[in-house]
C-alpha cells in the first residue's frame, strides 16, 4: 500500500522518470529509511538509479556518528552509493544570527544542491509524511503565515540556494514522494520488513517549536477534532489551489510593473497603485523569491511593514529585512535589493586631472579623458557623462571628489548660487546614491555635478577661446553609478 501511495504520488507529479539519477536523502530515522528501501523497490521497475546523501549537522555528537555509519551501511546493503558529509550547523547558526532548526535546514538542503549538482541528477527525494505536512502547517499557521504558509510542503518544489561560501547560486529540484504517506503506515512497513532504523532523541526535546506541536498541540486539538489531521491536509490542498490562481495573476502583472536593474528589482508606483492589496503583497513575496531564493522566509509582519513603508513613506525612506534583504522608497518606484546599492564612494580628493590626456581615478572603476579644442566637442550635448567647459575659466589643478557638507555652485542656467544637497532632491537623486555622484572641482569650486549639470560660470560661451572637453568613461566591463531612477 505504501509503495503505490508512493508510485501515484511520483506519477502524479512527475517526480523523476525511467533512466533518472536522483539523490535520496537519508537521516537515518523511521521516514527517511522507509523511503529509501521503497525507493529501491520501484527502482528495480523503472529504471531509477539511486545516490543516498547523510548529512552530520554536527549537533549530536556519538549519535550523530552512529547514524551516518548505519546510513552507509544501509546504502551498501541495497546497493546504492552514498555520500557522507559533516556541517558545522553551530557555527552557521551564529554566521547568519538565525534559529538552530533554519540553519539546519540551510546547511541540509545546501549539501543536496551541490551534490546534486556534481552528481548530475535529477533531484533529490525528501522523506516528509502527510504527519510533517500536519505540523508544518501548524507551525506556519502559528507565525501569522499567509496563503504561501498555509499550502504546506508541496509535493514537488525548486529552490535557489547560495552555495556555503556565497560564490554560486543552485538550483534545487526537490521532491516528496510520501506526502500522502503517514506515520502509522511507515511504522507498520518498518516491521514487515525488518528494517530497525535509528531513533533520534532530538525528535523528544520539547524545546524545539517542531516537537511541542507534534506531541502536545496536535494531541490536544485531537481531543476537540479527532480528525483534525484529516482536516488540516484538505485545508492545505485547497489553499495550494487558490494560491496557484493567485500567482497567475501575478504572472499577467509581472512584466509592467517590476524592471530588472543593476541594483535589484525595481517597481512601477503608477502601477503598482493600481493593484489590490493581495497582488502587491504577493509581487513582493516573488521578488524576495527571485533575489534570495525560496528558503528565505519572510514573516507577514515584514510584508505589511513594506506596504506601509511604500504607501506612506518619504521618498528616500528605506526598510530593512531579514537575510540582508532592503526595501528603499525613490519618488516614482521602490527598490528591493538584497543589500543597500553598491555606491561607488568617490576619493575625498584624487591626483590631478591630466590636461590632455586620461586619468585613471585610484579605488574606482572610472577614467578621465580630457582634450583641448577650439570648438565645442560635437557628442557633448548627447551624452551625460561628457562636458565641455572654458578652459580659461576652471582653474587649476583639477580633482574628483565625493560631495561635502556645505557644497554649492550655481547650476547652468541659474542666476545664482544653490547648495548641492538642494540641487540633488530636485533632480530627485536618492539619497543612497548621491555619495556615488563624482564632483569635478577646482580651487574655483564645483565645475560639474558630473552627469548632471556643470556650473553656470564655466559653460563655453562665445568668447571662449579654448574649449576642454572632458569626459568620464567606464573601464571595460565595470559599471557607472546610476543616478537616475
């Protein structure tokens, strides 16, 4: 009965097919062996080769040991080769300041992405029951979970993971072959077939969320819905649909309100004002998805932080999540990215500008070039990171700085002086990216808010009688600040 649970489930959900590699995930424990050893089963029918993986989070010390010994040996016993790895799940909990059961789960599905990665296999198989499926949905209810909590663990899921070391983002295909499997079934094919898997005392210790709803909670709401697990699976299922026609719509909208930049996503306001509620909070939800990666979870609270933060905030107001994630408010989008933007901080002065010739600006990734000539450079009006400017009027030497405290100059076309700060909330320039702004100066002044506007008294004028045209360009393959929006 279990292994065709088992078979439709696969068949159902397309799982993995005949000549597939997957990458079964092995604890140890009643579930995981269960799966294993009717994984093996239907292997012989179609055509599955299998590739067991423990992990050794590190926590349990002897017993820790003796259970990655007994996987070994039940991998070789049926077969199969297996993959013993060690995690340091303590450490990586005090690294990303989270929860010992998320930094598990961080550290667990990581080893089965690279794994499966190098392996070339399909996916991995995870032996969670209809009785995890239970208490999972318990445990998101009890957070405040929306409609994405509420649906459970589904039967087939990809996540995107960093690697340990932050260098590469992996796919992840898992998939659950027992979800509709319970806890009495795997008891019961355990004894049929004689597998004596081991027991982990940590599924006791009533300090963990996890284990108070499976042996007090659910217990007790028992007594008040004898079928409440019944219930609870149904639930779950219908709230899978729902989601799934939500996230259509959010397909449909996708594409008109959220651009990809350098930074991260930005949104529309226009359009995004125009949306319900439901939409806004699961555009939001899509976007942490595809910046982080499914396993970053993020708390009903932090959405409606970020709906406030966006209807009512100032431009230039920021929100910060969890998982390094950042929300900042401009004035006709938002920003969510996974760390304030990179600003390229300018040298509070730099060596002199060579007059003619190029510069390149010591800790950035820009160039100056500069040429003398007795008329206007023709491309100077169509590109912002190109001026031309009275030689006889700038003075000398010429440097690059970032902004200062009290900085003025008198914008082209202005018949006097503005402070900087002034002139860069009325080109609404987020306040994150004006110390990524280069200023030309002198020691007459500013002579150019470099991509937005030279000073009024340096601009070529018909007594001009020596233009410098100067121009500020990238180096191959590096990135401009951006300025604008």
């Amino acid at each position: 009965m279990l292994v065709e649970k088992m078979r439709t489930a696969i068949t159902k959900y397309q799982m993995f097919r005949s000549g597939d590699l997957v990458v079964v995930g092995v604890s140890g424990g009643p579930d995981s062996v269960v799966l294993l050893h009717a994984l093996t089963s239907i292997s012989r029918q179609d055509d599955i080769a299998l590739h067991v993986a423990h992990l050794n989070h590190m926590l349990r010390g002897e017993q820790a040991a003796h259970e990655a010994e007994y996987v070994e040996l039940l991998a070789k016993s049926l077969g199969w080769p297996v993959t013993i790895a060690k995690r340091d799940v303590p450490a990586l909990r005090r690294q990303r300041r989270t929860s010992l059961e998320e930094a598990a789960r961080i550290a667990r599905y990581t080893f089965f992405a690279e794994l499966v990665k190098n392996l070339g296999a399909r996916c991995v198989a995870i032996g969670h029951t209809a009785d995890d499926q239970v208490e999972t949905v318990m445990m998101h209810w009890l957070r405040g979970s929306g409609l994405a909590g509420l649906r459970g663990m589904l039967p087939v899921n990809t996540y995107r993971l960093k690697t340990m070391d932050g260098t590469q983002t992996l796919g992840l295909r898992v998939v659950r072959p027992m979800l509709e499997v319970t806890r009495f079934e795997v008891e019961d094919y355990c004894q049929k077939n004689w597998l004596q898997p081991c027991l982990d005392s940590s599924n006791l210790d009533l300090s963990f969320r996890r284990n108070r709803i499976r042996h007090e909670v659910i217990p007790y709401l028992e007594t008040l819905n004898p079928r409440l697990r019944e219930g609870i699976i149904r639930m779950a299922r219908l709230v899978a649909d729902d989601y799934a026609y939500i996230q259509e719509k959010v397909s449909d909208v996708w594409n008109s309100v959220v651009r990809e930049g350098a930074e991260g996503l930005y949104f529309d306001l226009s359009t995004w004002l125009t949306l319900s509620s439901a939409l806004r909070r699961h555009l939001l939800k899509r976007a942490v998805a595809q910046l982080r990666g499914d396993l970053c979870e993020l708390s009903a609270a932090n959405i409606e932080k970020a709906l406030e933060l966006i209807s009512e905030g100032r431009a230039g107001s920021k929100l910060s999540w969890p998982h390094g994630l950042n929300l900042l408010k401009l004035y006709k989008s938002f920003l969510l990215c996974l760390s304030p933007p990179e600003c390229s901080l300018w040298p509070q002065d730099t060596e002199p500008i060579v007059i003619p010739g190029e510069t390149r600006i010591g800790g950035t990734n820009w160039q100056v070039s500069t040429r003398l000539s007795k008329e206007r450079c023709s491309d100077a009006s169509d590109d912002p990171w190109h001026a031309d400017l009275d030689y006889d009027a700038v003075g000398y030497p010429l440097t690059v700085r970032r902004r200062e405290v009290g900085d003025r100059f008198q914008p082209l076309g202005m018949q006097q002086e503005k402070k900087l700060q002034d002139f860069f909330v009325d080109a609404k320039i987020p306040r994150y990216k004006r110390d990524a702004v280069p200023i030309l100066v002198s020691p007459k002044g500013i002579l150019w808010v470099v991509g937005l506007r030279i000073d009024e008294r340096v601009k070529v004028t018909e007594q001009t009688r020596n233009v410098l045209c100067i121009r500020f360009a990238e180096r191959q393959d590096e990135i401009k600040p951006a300025l604008a929006e």
